[in-house]
C-alpha cells in the first residue's frame, strides 16, 4: 500500500529550475543577497501584497531576528499550542515566555485571557495564527496599545492566506512566516519577516547579515540570517505553483469536510469569516466518549494502513523539558490548550493527494 504523508514539499519543475542553477554557476554569485535573493524579496513582497519583505535563511532565525529588531526584553506573552520553535525563541534571546490559554474555536491565543498575564515586565506579545487562522486581531491591538506592548506575529502557516481582502501578515508590528519544506510554500528552508517601515526593513535586514553598513563599517551586533542564491531561485520558480497548490488543498479540505459532516466524535474547523485560508493543515478532534476510538489509537490505526498523519501540537510547548517548570506552565493555566493538544490530530493535506488517497484516510475513521 502506498504511502500518505500527512504533507508533501511543494517541488518546482525540476527542468524550470536548472536554467537559473547554470545562470548562478556561471555568474560564481552564489549567495550575499545577490539578484535572486532580490528578486524572490520583490516577488513575495508582489504575491502577498505587503509593503516590505526580508527573506531569511529559516523561520526560526527570522523570528529571532524580529525580537531582536524590537529590541525586546522581560517578558512577553505566547500561546503554548505551537511549534517549539515559537517559545525557543524567546528563550534564545534571554526573554522569559508566558503562556496564556487559546480559544477552543480557533486554537488561537484567547485574547480575554491576555490581560491578567501582564506585569511590570511586559513587553510584547507572540500570538501564533495557528494552521494559518487568524488570531483575534483587533482585541490582541486593543490590549497591545492599552499597555504598550509590541505585536510580533508568528505567521509561520499564514503564507497566501487573507484575512478582510489583506494579507494575513499585515497584522503586528511584524509578521514572521516560515519556508521550511512542510508548509504551503517552501525555500526548503528559508523565512520571511513583514515589516511596515523602510528603517525598520533597514534594522532587520542589518540583524540578518553581521550588521554590516560598508565593509568598513558595522552598526549593530548581527547573526548571518541570510537566504542563499540557489534557494532564492528555487523559491522564484517555486512561486508561481503556490496558487493551484492551495486549489488543490481546499479541493481536500472540502472532501474530508463532506466526509465527516455526521460522525460522531469527530470535529473539523470550518472556514473563518472573511478569511482567504490556504488550508495548511486539516486538524480534526476526537472526541474519545463519542468516537470508537481515542485519537492515539485512530493515529495507530492511520499508521497500520501506511497513513502517516501528525499529533500536530502535541505535547503542548509547556509541556516540554526546558518550559515546565515556568509558573505559567502550570497546566490549571492552561486547560483549554491541553484538551485540545491530547484530543487533535492532523489527517493528510497536500497539493498530490488523489481522491484514491482520500478516500483511504476517510475509510479508516467511518
Ligand atoms: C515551522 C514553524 C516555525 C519555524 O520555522 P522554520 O522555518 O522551520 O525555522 C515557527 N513557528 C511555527 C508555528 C511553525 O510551524
């Protein structure tokens, strides 16, 4: 029985993309924000319609890199149900993280919990638009400017999605999106932070390469967050498939949906108003009284018939070694998130999934 990965990376025509490698090898040009690193800037800035775009070499470097363009210190608060990589960086750059509950709807930060969270030490929150849902923006604005909080979104899934006719990622001071292979668009490894302003473009992409002004001259302590030549020109023929991709992608979305509409114990996401998804992920819950069975054993079963799907955010980042002990932690703190995190599981969503396929999936829970 054939495989089904729960993703599939989004590989540009092989035959499209040697022509730009025989380009890069004659030209000896082969990183150092060289013309396609440029160009991939300007076509992403173009796709998503936002006003500046710094490509990174990975996600969780970009997002380093935004806290550290805000100059942030303290404390600032986050949501526990994410990818590890949302907490770590806070914690690689010495800011202490604090959990808050998500919403039992959207899975997002639950923003009337934000407020009793803050202290002396605030200084920024770090929502996650998790499987690319829009967070509650407006409310997460409203106590960001009460307080005087920085905004810095973790976008990772967001990439094509719109919320109200925009750009999903023009919400926050800066929006952090991820590259990597799994997500909807890939560099196979790369990252992109939104920003707003030509001197705050300026700062970040100082922080991405050393702080270097001239050669002759650094303003600031920098890392190397840079995006290479060879992966900004797979990235550029990468581009123009993204579109049918997430036609593709809803195409699944809508099958498992029709699918799923009357069995017990299994609940789906629906769209969100005025939303544009790009139907990322397809997490579903089971609900282990009303169902046959607890979601680690509809995992296993997905598993004995070669259906590789993903527990996606199991354990919750509060859970993990580095963050337990943290006060917020504390699982009372957060009941919502761990219902969530022991009830989900992501069935497979890609652009090469046939109906064969889906059909394989949904015979396993029906
Ligand atoms: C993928 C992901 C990241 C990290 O991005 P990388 O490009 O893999 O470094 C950060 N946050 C979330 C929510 C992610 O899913």
């Amino acid at each position: 029985m054939k495989q089904i990965t729960v993703t599939s990376p989004l590989l540009p025509p092989l035959e499209e993309l040697i022509p730009h490698l025989e380009q890069i090898w004659k030209s000896k040009r082969i990183t150092n924000e060289d013309s396609y690193h440029a160009a991939l800037e300007e076509a992403i800035k173009e796709y998503m319609k936002v006003p500046y775009v710094s490509l990174f070499t990975n996600g969780t470097i970009a997002l380093s890199c935004a806290l550290q363009a805000l100059d942030i210190t303290g404390e600032v608060i986050t949501t526990p149900y994410s990818f590890v990589a949302t907490t770590h960086a806070l914690r690689m750059n010495g800011i202490q993280p604090v959990f808050v509950d998500i919403d039992p709807i959207s899975f997002n930060l639950d923003p009337s919990k934000i407020e009793k969270a803050i202290t002396s030490q605030t200084r920024a929150i770090l929502p996650v638009h998790i499987y690319g849902n829009p967070c509650k923006l407006k409310e997460i604005k409203d106590i960001a400017d009460k307080y005087g909080l920085k905004v810095i979104y973790d976008a990772a899934h967001t990439f094509g999605v719109e919320y109200e006719n925009q750009s999903l990622a023009m919400a926050g001071d800066l929006a952090v999106l991820s590259l990597n292979a799994t997500k909807v668009y890939n560099t196979i490894e790369g990252g992109i932070v939104v920003s707003h302003d030509p001197e705050m473009k300026k700062k970040i992409d100082l922080i991405r390469s050393f702080g270097f002004v001239t050669e002759s001259e650094i303003a600031l302590p920098g890392t190397n967050g840079k995006m290479d030549e060879v992966r900004s020109a797979y990235g550029l023929v990468g581009l123009k498939y993204v579109k049918d991709a997430i036609e593709c992608r809803s195409r699944v979305a809508a099958y498992y949906r029709k699918a799923l509409r009357n069995i017990k114990g299994i609940i789906y996401q629906e769209d969100m108003e005025n939303v544009k998804p790009n139907y990322s992920y397809f997490p579903i819950l089971v609900e282990t009284e009303k169902f046959k069975w607890n979601r680690d054993e509809l995992d296993n079963q997905m598993k004995e018939n070669n259906i590789l799907c993903r527990r996606y955010f199991y354990p919750l980042i509060s859970s993990f070694t580095p963050y337990r002990e943290l006060p917020s932690a504390n699982p009372g703190n957060l009941p919502v998130a761990h219902s969530i995190s022991d009830s989900v599981l992501c069935l497979p969503i890609h652009h090469a999934l046939s109906e064969e396929d889906l059909e394989r999936v949904v015979s396993i829970i029906i």
